[in-house]
C-alpha cells in the first residue's frame, strides 16, 4: 500500500478484512504510514527503495498531483501497479512498471466512518487483459459491483460523481449558513434532504424537481433573490441553477 490517507486506509482496512496480506505500508508521513501499518499488520517504510519485489499488486494510493511522481520512485519492472484516481489517465504509470492499471472505488472517503466496500462500485482497467483479471478477481473479493472502465468514461463517471455529491454536499453547507446566521435550526431540513436522497431510488430525476424555478414562479424566485442580496457569491449560485432548471424543463418537459 503506497500511502496511508483516507482512501488508503479503508481500503487497507477492507483488504485485510477480506483475507488479503498487505505486506508492507509505505508513506513519506512516517507517522500516518506507521499507524496504517500497525492497524493492518504490515510492514511500514519510509524508503521506496525497501519495497518488497516478491508482492502481487502495489495500489499507488495518493493524491492526483502526487501519481506520477511517486509511481516514478519506486524500484517497479513488471510488477502490476495501480493508481485509484478517478480522471488520472493509467498511462502516467506506464514509466513506473510494464504492468499497470487503475483500481477506482466511487466513494467519498473520510477518516471517521466506517465504509462498508461490499457496496462501493469499484471501476477497473490495465494495460492488459492478464493484469485487468487479476485487478477484477481482487476488487470482486471487496465489492459486490466491479465493473472495466476506460479513462475517458472513468473521468466522466467522475465528473458526475462531482455533480452528485461534492457539489451537493456543499448546496447543503449554504443551506447551513443562512439558517445559522438567522438563528434557524438546519435540523428543521434533515427530513426534507432525507426525502431528497430517496429518489436516487429512482430513475429520470427530473420528475422529482420541484421548487420555484420548475414552477416558473417569478415571485419567490424574486423573493429568495432579495433575502441573498448581502451573499452575492450565492445569489450568483442561485440564478445560474434556476435559469439551468427553466431551461431544462423547457427543452425536456417533465420526463
């Protein structure tokens, strides 16, 4: 295991769990690296050049702008080697090793829940079909959905996942700051946001769009415009997503 953030433990975490050795942890953090190494009964290093040559997979598991030099550092020939990004190109690691790929988990990761990777979807690819059925076999001992996935449809599904949660999530933070600078309880809101994610249940969301801007309702949409004039920043956010739900509904109708 080449890192030992978020990612990097729980997956570190789940491997173990599932019955697979990590041999050894290595980290430039030397105390992140040891705590890993110590949770999971590995080895920790602080030197590439201690890598082990002997193991099945080395999962490069640091950020984006790290890969490539990283992957670069270690004393690789044909080992297989993977990257987890999801919009990093596998070929950034083709100067690293002859056997490469990417193992992809679509999951927001942090360091104080449990993740449960049996329902995380796990995206594949390799540089060659041997190394894209030793990437699934594993990821298939992990997860219940693993699927072979290109770079350029892994960056997509990425960007999606941006719109799905990152940009959700902080919809969510502005939701928090106006009631707290109004003294309004944000649990006032739990229900409605619980009521939102259920829909993901279904398909065609667009059914479920409800709001001032679906119903081209003028006179809130002008009202919530006066309560935002002191946060231009999210008057901004506002006017570019509803002029983006009346024109969607526009061209699409309600599906």
């Amino acid at each position: 295991m080449i890192g030992a953030g978020n990612l990097a433990t729980h997956l570190g975490l789940a491997l173990s769990g599932c019955g697979f050795r990590v041999m050894q942890v290595y980290n430039r953090t030397s105390s992140k690296g040891m705590k890993l190494a110590s949770v999971i009964g590995a080895e920790f290093i602080s030197d590439p050049g201690m890598l082990r040559q002997d193991s099945d997979l080395y999962i490069l598991a640091v950020t984006d702008t790290m890969i490539g030099e990283v992957a670069n550092s270690l004393p690789l020939k044909d080992q297989l080697l993977v990257h987890t990004a999801g919009t990093i190109e596998m070929s950034i690691l083709s100067a690293a090793s002859g056997n490469y790929g990417v193992f992809y988990p679509l999951q927001t990761f942090s360091g104080r829940r449990k993740i449960d990777f049996k329902k995380i979807p796990i995206c594949v690819e390799a540089n060659s079909k041997d190394a894209e059925d030793q990437i699934f076999e594993m990821a298939g001992k992990l997860s219940n959905q693993v699927q072979v996935i290109d770079s350029h449809n892994r960056k997509m599904l990425h960007l999606s996942a941006v719109f799905a949660s990152n940009f959700t999530n902080f919809m969510q933070v502005i939701a928090e700051v106006l009631l707290i600078e109004n003294n309004i309880s944000f649990s006032l809101l739990k229900p409605l946001i619980r009521q939102t994610m259920l829909n993901v249940r279904k398909d065609h969301l667009f059914r479920y769009q409800t709001g001032p801007a679906y119903r081209g309702d003028h006179n809130v949409l002008d009202a919530h415009r006066e309560l935002l004039a002191s946060h231009p920043e999210y008057l901004e956010l506002y006017n570019l997503i509803s002029d983006n739900i009346i024109k969607y509904k526009a061209l699409h109708g309600k599906l």
